[in-house]
C-alpha cells in the first residue's frame, strides 16, 4: 500500500543514483560553478566601475549577470554539499523557496534578454533616436518590469505546483526542486495544474521569443541595407554577444519545461538542467568578453596582470 501521509521533508536524490558518478558531478560542476561565480561578478565590477560601460547595453548586461549569480547559487550549492554528506533532504518550506527563486530568475532572464534585443534593434534600426528612446528612465523600467513580470510569473508557478497534494514517496529524482519532477510526485490528477503551467509558460516564452524574434528580422533587414562589408559586419557584431545568449537560453531551456510530464525523463531533466542552470551562467560572461573591446578593456583595468 502506498503510504498517503502528507510529506514535510522531500529527498532529493542528487546528480544520479549512482554514488560514484554523484562524486564525479560534484567534482566536474564545482570549478564550473566558481567560474561561473567569478565571471558574472568581474562581468559586474567591469560594468559598473568603467565608465565606457555604462551605456544601456551594458546595463542589461549587468542584471543578466546579477541574475546568473543568483540562479546558480539557488541550486547548485545546495546540491554539492550534500553529495559528500550523503544528506539531500529539504524540506517542503525550502522546496517551494528554492522553486520560487529559481523560477522567477529564470523568467526574469527571459525578460531581460528580450529588453536587450530591443535595445539592439533600436540602436541599429534607429540610432538617430537611440539615445533619447533608451535613456536611463527608459532602462530602469524595462529592468524593473523584467523583476516584476519574473517575480509574478513564478509566483503563479509556485502556487500552481504546491496546491497539489504531495504523499510518500517523498524522493525528488533531480538535483534540486524543479516543476516537473515536483508534478510526478503529486498524488492527486495533476493534469489540469500542467496544462495551466503550460499554457501560462508558452505564452510567456513564446511571447519573449517572438519578440526577440522580431527585433532579430528588423536588425538583419537593416544590416542588410547598409552596403559596405565592413558596416554590415560592424553593425551585426553589435548583437552577435546577445544573439548567442538566445540561442543558449532558449536552445537549454525549452527543452525541460516546453514538454508534458508524462514524456519527463529523470536522466534527461538533469542533464538539460545541468545546461540551463549551470552552464548557461558559466558562459555568458565569456560570450560578452571573448570578442567584446570594450569589456576587455574594462577588464584589463580590474586585472592589470591578467591575459585580456
């Protein structure tokens, strides 16, 4: 007989089920997740001590990297210390938190990457009016809308999964509390609390994506327009940082949260969050300043000694 008690305590069963390759993850994502740590904080120091740096680009770019600290340190912390200490109990309070935090991290990234395409959009389409349209009221709201729209999208997310019953077993198969492995363990139809999720996180993605998408179209009509080489390169150079910040973003994402739970892999939800939730923050930093002049500059002046 399955034992219907109401849970307090959830156990998250980690990387995997095997403890030699709970070991191995642990030693692969801790220097992934320092490194991660220390380049959207230097990416952070850069933006706001080089005044070259504080253009609207860079500003977005700023809170993009303010939310990849926090969204990583959400989950993966909390799963490296219990691998050695072989205790990965959390308790229902926690559960719903770190669901919450990661969440609305996730959709305020979303949202941020979408303000950003419109700022390279405005400034490549309509440089005349660039400086007036984004001017620092103009970003203070878009940022403070991406906040908004995260923290109210996750809200509904949170109430949505922990509305439902949860009964023994009490094992989360992931490596921290994520919606879909949270919908398998509810002992209640969770049918109709899926498809509001879906609905509600396709319309927001969706909507985000086609936005960016739009941005994107007018951009390349645009490059496309100019007749010298070198100005089209220079033009498109602009936003290819960000163009291969979407293609990340929404490559990983979409995966683990675009799909019903009755398809929901144990094994493939981890790795696809290992993407979107480690990796993903690991690389951006790189991205903005592996080809970026300006934040290598910026990041000569805070390591003088360093390889930039």
């Amino acid at each position: 007989m399955t034992n219907l008690t109401a849970v307090s305590v959830f156990l998250l069963r980690g990387f995997s089920a095997v403890p030699e390759l709970q070991l191995l993850s642990t030693a692969t994502l801790l220097p992934i997740y320092l490194a991660a740590i220390l380049g959207n904080t230097t990416i952070v120091a850069a933006v706001t001590h080089d005044a070259r740096l504080h253009t609207p680009m860079y500003f977005f770019l700023k809170h993009l990297s303010l939310v990849d600290i926090c969204s990583v340190s959400t989950t993966l912390p909390r799963a490296l210390v219990a691998t050695p200490l072989g205790s990965g109990e959390i308790s229902l309070c926690a559960c719903a938190s770190q669901l919450f935090a990661f969440v609305c991290l996730g959709s305020t990234e979303c949202f941020l990457i979408t303000s950003m395409a419109f700022d390279r959009c405005l400034a490549i389409y309509r440089p005349l009016v660039y400086r007036a349209a984004m001017s620092p009221e103009t970003c203070v709201s878009l940022v403070s809308a991406a906040w908004g729209s995260g923290l109210v999208f996750s809200a509904f997310h949170t109430a949505n999964t922990f509305s439902l019953p949860f009964c023994g077993p009490n094992v989360i198969d992931h490596f921290f509390c994520d919606i879909p492995p949270l919908m398998r363990l509810a002992c209640a139809n969770a049918d109709d609390h899926e498809a509001a999720g879906f609905v509600v996180s396709g319309c927001v993605i969706m909507s985000c994506f086609g936005l960016t998408v739009l941005s994107y179209v007018r951009i390349l009509a645009t490059v496309f327009q100019i007749h010298s080489a070198a100005g089209r390169w220079k033009a498109f150079s602009t936003c290819s940082s960000h163009l291969a910040t979407v293609l990340l973003f929404y490559g990983t994402g979409s995966s683990a949260y675009m799909q019903p739970s009755s398809s929901y892999s144990p094994m493939q939800g981890r790795v696809a969050a290992v993407f979107y939730s480690v990796l993903t923050p690991a690389l951006n930093p790189l991205i903005y300043s592996l080809r970026n002049k300006d934040v290598k500059g910026a990041l000569q002046k805070l390591y003088p000694r360093g390889p930039f």
